[in-house]
C-alpha cells in the first residue's frame, strides 16, 4: 500500500465513523497510564500494523491496547474504537463472547477488521477473492479525491 492510498484509507475509516479527534494522550496498553479525552480513538492492534503506523503518524490517537476486552473498557462512552485484525488474513479477529454487548452498552462507534461473528451470528469460512476491484465516484471525502477505480491486491472474505 502507498503512502496516499494509506491516506485515502485512513479518511474512509475516519468518515465512516463520523468522528473527529483532538489529541493524542498516549500510546501505552498500560489502561493505568491512559486518561482519555472527547472524540478520541482507541485501537486494538499490534504495533506493527500497517494502518495503526499510519493513524498514529497523521492523526492523533488516545491509546493502543493488546486486549479487546481493555479496549472496550477504557473507551470511553459514546467515544470510537477500532479493533484491527493481527493475523490478516490467515485468522479472524476472535472477539470476546460479549463484546456487541458492551459496545452497544456504550454506545461506542466500532470498525472491527475481519471479525470472527457479527451479531448475527459466526462469518463464514475465510476465502480469497475473484474480483478485487472497487470503484469510487463520490466526493464525500473531497474534490481533490475525484473518481477512482482501486484494485484490492490479496483480498480475503468471509
């Protein structure tokens, strides 16, 4: 992935949670050590992954976890969480038996990678894609963005 279709990326995630935020309080998975502020984001996801890199590098973040039920705890209510697959795409992101739940309970904005169930019930079995193209015509995310036809490289479902 580039550096701008990182950054398109990035605003999709962003504009699909519909929120904004104000600064970053830490990066520690230590839930003693975070004092979260209004509209900020929380993520469960390694150091490594690739969009966590890019958020924390453009856009403020309050705190990364290593464990989805700390993340949903420390989130504040109302506030977003994004919970990022570690092992994409061999293994779905396993959540806990409880987590639409808390989420709900929260009224927490969630954008989960490759979850294992929904709240409707388990995904499917993971499978490679045929056609891994998307177009894009709306100028939602900005003028500057204009119509984009976007291949998806080693797309995986469910």
């Amino acid at each position: 992935m580039n550096r701008m279709e990182g950054q398109a990326l990035v605003i999709l995630l962003l504009g699909i949670l519909s929120m904004s935020c104000n600064r970053a309080i830490s990066t520690s998975s230590d839930a003693t050590l975070i004092t979260q502020q209004p509209n900020s984001i929380s993520i469960y996801a390694d150091e490594s992954n690739d969009l966590y890199q890019l958020v924390k590098a453009g856009l403020p973040i309050s705190a990364r976890f290593d464990n989805i039920d700390l993340a949903v705890e420390s989130t504040l209510g109302g506030g977003t969480l994004l919970v990022l697959a570690k092992a994409y795409p061999q293994e779905k992101t396993t959540l806990p038996k409880d987590f639409y739940g808390r989420v709900k309970e929260k009224k927490l904005k969630v954008f989960v990678e490759f979850p294992d169930r929904l709240p409707s019930g388990p995904t499917g079995i993971i499978m490679d894609t045929e056609k891994e193209r998307f177009v894009v015509t709306s100028d939602f995310f900005g003028a500057e963005m204009g119509s984009w036809i976007l291949w998806m490289l080693g797309c995986t479902n469910m």
